[in-house]
C-alpha cells in the first residue's frame, strides 16, 4: 500500500518534509518509552498537537471509534493516555491567507481525521478537533504538499502572524502590510533565536491605527504602518509596539520605535526574541510572557537591550531580500471590475450588503465576509466555498480574527450571484462585524481549562439577536460581543463592548454556572481600550442581561455617543445595580434549569465534587466575606474609573486580603485581620499546602496577593492600578474555586491556637 509520505514525495517542501520526518521518529521513540514525556509534550505541542477534554457531552457524532478507541457512548470516561485520545490538531495559516487548493485539503483532512467541522481562531488559524495523534503525521504531510505547516502552532514559540484582512485593499491603510507580514512568519518560522522562549509569542500587523484589524495593543509584538517624508521621497516604516497581552491580567502594548524603518522590521524582530529569549521568566509559566518582562524592565530599558542586541547580531540577507519583490507583489482578480446596477434586490440580499460587503479602494471590488457562526464550517462547505472562490475572487481568500472568512477582489456585479450560491451551501447569514457576529472561545466543548460553555451561550445569543436582527437599532447592532469559557480571554472579552468569561459558583451544594461581565473594553484603535467585570451572573440569565444592557444603551445614549462613553457616563455602579436581580440564583428545586449550562442538558460540574458533611457553617461564612471581596473590587473599579489609583490600589488590596481571611475561617476563626498576619496565616495553610493551586492557575493568582503585600506600589499609576483590579478579581475567583473544594471534604480541626469550625 503506498503512503502518503510516497504519494507526496514530490509535492512537498523538502524542509517541511524533513521536519515530518523528524517528528515522526520522535513519537516513535515515545511510543517505546525512549523519550520523556515532558520532551514529547513540548515537541507535539510545536507541531500544533493539544489534547482536549472528553467530559463535555458534545460533538461526538462525527467521530470514529478507531481513532479514540472507545465504543459510542463512553468518551465521558476519557482517555488514560495521550495515545489513547483524540486531540486538536491546530494548522498555521499566515496573515489568514489561503489559496483555493488549500482550502481543498482542509476539507479533505477535516473529514479524513477529525469530526468533518473546520474552526476558524481568533488568530486567523485552523483547528480540527478529534484528531488521533496517530493521523497527525499523515495530515501533516498532506497538508505540507499544498504549503501549510503547523509547525509552532503550539507551544513556546512564535505563533502564527495575524494581519488585518483587509490589507492591501482598505481604504484607510497607510500601504498593505501583508508581504512585511509574510516576510515575519518565514523568517521567524524555526529561526534558531527564537526556541527558547519561556512563553508563546504573538505579532500582528495593522494597516492603520483607527480601526480594530491589526489588534496591535495586545500583543507581544505588533506593527502599524506609517509613512513619513525623507528627502523629498515618501518612507515606508512601522511603529512598533511590545509587551502587550490579554490572558488573565491583560497589558497594553508599549510604543517601542514611532518610526522603525521598513528595513529594520526583521533584525529588530529577532532582536526583541534574543533578549526576550534570554532575560524572560523560564520558570514561573504565569509570569514567563514578554509582557511581564516589559513591565519589569521598563519600556526604556527594554529598549536599550534591544537596540544593543541590535548592534551584534550577524547580518542576514533575509532581512531585506524580500524588499526587493514588493513592487512585483500584487494580488489578481479573476474579473474585470463591474458596478452593479441600480436595480433594485430583495431585502435578505440588501441587508446581506449592508453587513458583509466591504467597497475596495479599487474601484467596483468588494470583499465580502462569510460568517461563521461560532468560526466553524463543514468539510462540505469549504469544498463548495473553495469552488466560489475559484469562480468569483481566485487565490484571494483570508480568514479573519473574529472566526470569519473573507473573498477579496470580488466584482461588485458578482454580489447577487455570489450571495444565492452562499445561501445554498448555507453560509449567506448577515450580520458579520455586528453584534450577532459573537467571537466565542472552544469554551468547555474541547478546552480542558473551560469553566463555562461559551460556545454554547454564544449559540444562544446569535440565535436570539438574529431573530430580531432587523429591528435593532444601528448603535446596538455596531456593538462587539465576545466570550471566554474562562478568564484566560481566548475569546478576547478584554476588548469587547461587551465580554462575557465563565466561571462557576456553588449554592446549596450544587454547582452554578456563571459568566462575569466585563465592560469597558474597546475594539477599535486596534484594541485601543480593556474592560474590567462588573459582577457575576448566572449563565442562565446572561441573555437578559445582554439586553437589559443594551436597551437601557439605547435609550439613554446622547446623540453619537460611544458605548465606551455611555458606559462612563452611567457608571459601573450604576449599571451593577441594574443586574443585581439577574445575580441571584433560585434553589434547585425551584429552577434545575440555572444548574445545567447552555448546550448541555446534564447537570452543570468542573469537577467531581461532593459536599462535605461538617461544611454547612464554613460555606455560609466564607461566602459572606467573598462577597464582601467582590464588593472592595467592585469599588476599586470605581476608584479606577475615577482615576483615583491609589484608593483603588489599596481597595483591590483590601479585597484580596478579604478574600483570604475568607478562607482562612475555613481552617482558623479566631485570626487578626491585620495583613500581615492575615497573609502568614494564608501562605502556610493555604499557599505552602498548595491547596489554593488547581488546574486554573491557583499558584499564579495567590501571588497576586504576596506581591502586592510585599511590595506595595512606590508611586501610582493607572496601568498599575488597572492590572492589580484585575489581578485581585481572579485573586477572588481562585478563593471561590478553593472554598468550594473545601467545602467538597470534611474539615479538619486545626492545630494551635483559635477555634475550630466544626467546635463553633
């Protein structure tokens, strides 16, 4: 039988070839116990190879058992090892562009080796899910003989560049980042600088600095094109920005070069990974991100190191090879331009135009956006949207950060047929870059780290606002909506209008899904602004609260007025109270419906848990020194907005202190509430036991509170005071994560001095 390593011996890069090659002697030697597993994870994770959870109940239907080994029906049991499972296979795609060819091949691949559904990320990527790492090799190999990779897709390294879709066609742009772009990811792509990162690394460039394409301030690296004059001639440059992040805590970018020419973009890149690689954290996974490293050293300084790395560094002829073919770089339609006439459509085709089509600055082309509810399309429709392509736009296909897809260089006389050939293969929904248009995370449908469902309560929320899409007034439908199962903000909730992030409460010893809500986020200026949460609701109740916000946006807004500047004129105090009748929970024999989460009939657990006899007393005291946690971080939000930054400095601090003390009656009531006993009596029986630390990161945020006891700000800042709010919030989560395990065992009577809970 003849392999696909033969079939495609030819087709092949011989580079990606060989580097197949390698990974698949590496499982080999995994597979008989002569690589360590830890070596193994780091490898397959470069290659773009995650596992992923089994307990979710879903999307099992396109599976087949040979590949997971379980008979149908059995997959909540999981897997005992990697080898055992599916996984998700994730596939680079640069600057989101793709030829119609590879398109074929993803459809084939989806349904060879996963569940048949394509997913498009929020950084322009592919992931099939599903994928028995058995099939890895092959699927690779298939896809490298159309030119994709996956290699560091995953993993410490530089993830895949993202870019706005709409470069080289905007209005706006100063000129077409892509080939700069493209230009990065080859470069950096196993660039020997840059394989001992600590942490992921992210770039992203943007054609302008007004709109929100490029993203820029959130991420590690990322690039805006300016032009200045010199000597009479126009000069082609980036500003440059480092060390911003979302995450748990996100940071904004810092402004590194306002002017960094074209030429020096790749050396001053591979400048930032040598120092990133040498001075970023490599132990503490949590504070190993270049941003952190920014943070510490300071944007000056950081600076320093950069332009001195500059200096030594070996010259590459790749650093400006590829300026030579930027005036030969053009992209080709497969039509003339044509204006479409001026008669008149039906109304789904005019509203269609409304949301998805976007006028090139080439006159009678359009770009028209296909949108994915949820980023995900079948093998079946990517085969008949490779052959539109093929038809109406050619090689100039792009997917997008918000899990959309993109033909550029359409005829504008094309759009009616266009939009009845869209509506056949079931992709012609409106609504792109609207708030129907949601960004959800994979969530608890394949994350292992997934609290809550934000695919699922993202399906509830389109299915809604889509039916009354018509309706809604424009200010409501230009609103950004977007969700993460948890607070690691995969699903962006830091920039959106309005963010939702997954986390879980207990109520009579039952588990309750919730979403905090997050506003104040702005996704224009390239993520110019983040959110803070405002309070948690149950999941349950999250599709009123969108639409209580959002009416009380409409009838109160001034004329023209931001969301971002309705949200500061009302207050968040103002609008916290608003939600407060959604925050409560009815008991389970009221409503069961409040304890199972959105797509998933069964009872709502992160966990196996189970309430401890002697916890009674211990629940209802720790959860009222929670919520007063909640509440200092609630104020501190205030004092933010108020740009008092040292109350909210002090009041964030007082919240994590409170939260603590929370769970330190759990062990001790008799205690001091003064702070240093209070964070003694934290970090022995809570930090140094290690009962704090879960699989969300508990270790990480119990830092938040040492550090800031530790060492208190010396002068204050909004940025300071911004990231310390949010550092305490997720403080707060992590001790309602901790209590519940608690509360999940009988407690033990304390040694030493004080009273015990189950004596009081």
């Amino acid at each position: 039988m003849t392999t696909w390593k033969e079939k495609l011996a030819d087709q092949m890069d011989q580079e990606l070839a060989r580097e197949i090659d390698v990974f698949e002697t590496q499982m080999e030697l995994r597979r008989q116990g002569k690589l360590e597993e830890k070596i193994f994870a780091e490898t397959r994770l470069r290659r773009g190879i995650y596992g992923q959870r089994y307990d979710n109940g879903q999307r099992h239907d396109g599976i087949r058992a040979r590949e997971l080994k379980y008979p149908s029906g059995e997959l909540t049991k999981g897997p005992e090892t990697f080898w055992d499972a599916a996984g998700m296979q994730r596939i680079k795609v640069p600057f989101g562009g793709l030829t119609t060819d590879q398109m074929d091949v993803l459809a084939d691949v989806s349904e060879e080796y996963a569940d048949t559904v394509l997913h498009v990320t929020t950084r322009q990527d592919f992931q099939l899910h599903f994928v028995h790492i058995e099939d890895t090799v092959p699927l690779m190999r298939r896809l490298a003989a159309v030119g994709i990779t996956t290699r560091e897709a995953c993993g410490n390294s530089v993830r895949n560049v993202t870019t706005c879709p709409l470069a080289g066609v905007c209005r706006d742009e100063a000129f077409d980042v892509t080939p700069y772009a493209k230009a990065c990811a080859r470069f950096l792509l196993g660039h020997p600088d840059v394989q001992d990162f600590g942490r992921k690394f992210k770039i992203a460039f943007s054609g302008c600095q007004q709109h929100a394409c490029g993203l820029v301030s959130m991420h590690d690296m990322g690039a805006i094109a300016v032009t200045r004059t010199e000597n009479g001639k126009p000069k082609r440059g980036f500003q440059l920005y480092v060390g911003g992040g979302l995450g748990a805590v996100p940071h904004p970018a810092k402004l590194f070069d306002p002017f960094l020419p074209e030429e020096e973009l790749l050396p001053t890149a591979q400048a930032i990974s040598r120092v990133f690689a040498r001075l970023g954290e490599k132990k503490a996974r949590s504070r190993a991100r270049i941003k952190f490293l920014v943070a510490k050293l300071g944007i000056d300084e950081f600076r320093r190191l950069v332009l001195e790395e500059r200096k030594i560094i070996p010259k590459d002829p790749r650093w400006t090879a590829f300026l030579l073919d930027l005036p030969n770089y053009q992209e080709k339609p497969v039509k003339a331009p044509t204006s479409l006439n001026g008669d008149s459509q039906a109304a789904d085709f005019e509203l269609w135009c409304q949301t998805n089509v976007y006028h090139q600055r080439q006159k009678d082309y359009v770009v028209v956006t296909i949108s994915l509810p949820l980023g995900d399309l079948s093998a079946w429709q990517m085969r008949e949207l490779a052959d539109l392509a093929r038809r109406f736009s050619g090689e100039n296909v792009r997917t997008t950060v918000e899990q959309n897809i993109v033909l550029r260089w359409v005829s504008e006389s094309d759009l009616p047929q266009l939009h009845q050939e869209l509506e056949r293969i079931g992709l012609s929904d409106p609504g792109a870059g609207s708030i129907v248009d949601i960004v959800a995370c994979p969530g608890t449908d394949t994350c292992k780290l997934g609290i809550a469902s934000s695919r699922g309560l993202a399906q509830e929320l389109r299915t809604r606002l889509a039916a009354k899409f018509m309706e809604l007034d424009q200010a409501v439908k230009d609103l950004r909506v977007k969700i993460s199962g948890c607070f690691n903000s995969c699903g962006q909730h830091h920039i959106a209008d309005i963010g939702f992030y997954g986390t879980s409460r207990t109520v009579a010893n039952h588990k309750v899904p919730h979403f905090q809500v997050v506003l104040g986020g702005k996704w224009r200026e390239n993520a110019g602004a983040y959110g803070l949460a405002i309070g948690s609701v149950p999941a349950r109740n999250v599709p009123a609260a969108l639409e209580m916000i959002t009416a009380r946006y409409l009838k109160e807004r001034g004329p023209g007025q931001s969301f971002q500047e309705f949200v500061r004129q009302v207050g968040k105090q103002e609008l916290r109270g608003m939600l407060e009748s959604l925050m409560k929970v009815p008991s389970h024999q009221q409503d069961s419906s409040y304890y199972t989460d959105w797509g998933d009939p069964r009872e709502f657990t992160i966990g196996d848990m189970s309430a401890g006899e002697c916890a009674g007393e211990v629940v209802s005291l720790s959860e009222f020194d929670l919520a007063a946690a909640e509440r200092l971080v609630f104020e501190a939000q205030l004092k933010l907005d108020d740009q008092e930054y040292s109350k909210a400095d002090q009041l964030g601090y007082q919240a994590m202190l409170q939260a603590a003390q929370a769970l330190i009656k759990t062990e001790f009531l008799d205690v001091s509430p003064d702070p240093d006993t209070l964070v003694s009596e934290f970090r022995k029986r809570f930090y140094d036991t290690k009962l704090f630390q879960d699989k969300y990161a508990g270790a990480k945020f119990a830092n938040y509170l040492l550090r800031r006891h530790e060492s208190p700000p010396a002068e204050h800042s909004r940025e300071f005071a911004h990231t310390l709010v949010e550092e305490a919030q997720l403080f707060i989560e992590a001790a309602h994560a901790c209590r519940e395990r608690l509360a999940a065992r009988p407690v033990p009577r304390p040694s030493g001095t004080g009273v015990s809970n189950s004596s009081a």
